[in-house]
C-alpha cells in the first residue's frame, strides 16, 4: 500500500484454503504483484477487477506428478523463500502435520529462484486460468519450454540451471 515493490510467488500442488486466499485477494488489492504455479485445485479467481487484478495463476501438467512447494515472498528488497511438504490447502494446514523451512544460504536461493524462471517460461505444457475459471494454452512467439522435460535434461546433466540476471528474471 505504501508503493514499495512487493510480490509473491508460489508453487504448489492444489489451493482450497479459504483464509489463504482472503489473504491473496487482500495482498492483490494492496499492489502485491502474485505469482502462483497450482497444478491441479484452485479455488481461486484471478484477474478479477478489484479482488485479484495482480493475481495469474498457471497449472502446468505434464508426465510428472510434481510434489514440489516453493513459496517466496517479496518485501521492499527483503526476501523469503521457503521449501515446503504441504499444499495451501485446509486438511494440509490443520489436520496434518507438515514442514515448511527457509532456504538461508544466498546461492541455493538464487539457484531455486532461477528454477522458477523456467516455469514461467513454459509455452507447451502451460495453461493460464481466466475469471471464469477456464483454462487456456499459454502461447507465444518464444522458443517452446517445456518445463518438465527441461528439468528431466537437467537432472540428468545435459543442461545447467541457468542463473538469470535480474533483467531477465520473473522478479523484474
């Protein structure tokens, strides 16, 4: 509210909770620029005038099922990002015991944040969700990504992560 940079970016597997949502729509309408990767439940509605304008949300589905919760937060050039066991979701935040835990060391940041640069970047598996709760194909004039055979390459070493600079990075 105060017109400093801020945002939010997370990946998880589904999104019910109602609170947590409350919370998204609240930091949207405070200029909080939200970034989310559900690859299956989402109850939220993005890019709803004056609930969630700064809200985009893409599932990306492919041959994986990928279990992989990443939740970074941006303040005014305060940074945190975490790992995580559990989806945004109620049974998950009050009926099970889960961890979540920070990632401290500044190159496994950086190398994790980089990551999230190939999923927005996926043009072949991506589908972004509209208002009215349909998905579409992501689609652009760029070279195909597609982030799950990215990082089947990368796992087994015939590509680096890549370290983006700032210009070119989602956090821009």
């Amino acid at each position: 509210q105060a017109g400093r940079p801020a945002a939010i970016w997370a990946k998880m597997n589904s999104l019910t909770e109602p609170e947590v949502i409350d919370a998204l729509y609240a930091a949207s309408n405070a200029g909080v620029k939200i970034t989310l990767i559900i690859r299956g439940i989402c109850c939220l509605k993005p890019q709803v005038p004056g609930v969630s304008e700064n809200i985009h949300v893409r599932s990306i589905v492919g041959r994986f099922l990928e279990h992989s919760r990443i939740y970074y937060l941006h303040h005014n050039g305060d940074e945190n990002l975490f790992l995580s066991s559990a989806d945004m979701m109620t049974r998950n935040m009050i009926k099970r015991v889960e961890i979540e835990f920070p990632i401290l060391d500044k190159a496994i940041k950086k190398e994790i944040l980089s990551l999230m640069d190939v999923y927005l970047a996926d043009n072949t598996k991506a589908r972004e969700l509209h208002p009215d709760g349909t998905y579409r194909h992501v689609r652009n004039d760029k070279p195909a990504v597609d982030a799950q055979k990215y990082f089947m390459e990368l796992a087994n070493k015939e590509k680096e992560i890549p370290i983006l600079s700032e210009k070119d990075s989602w956090l821009k």
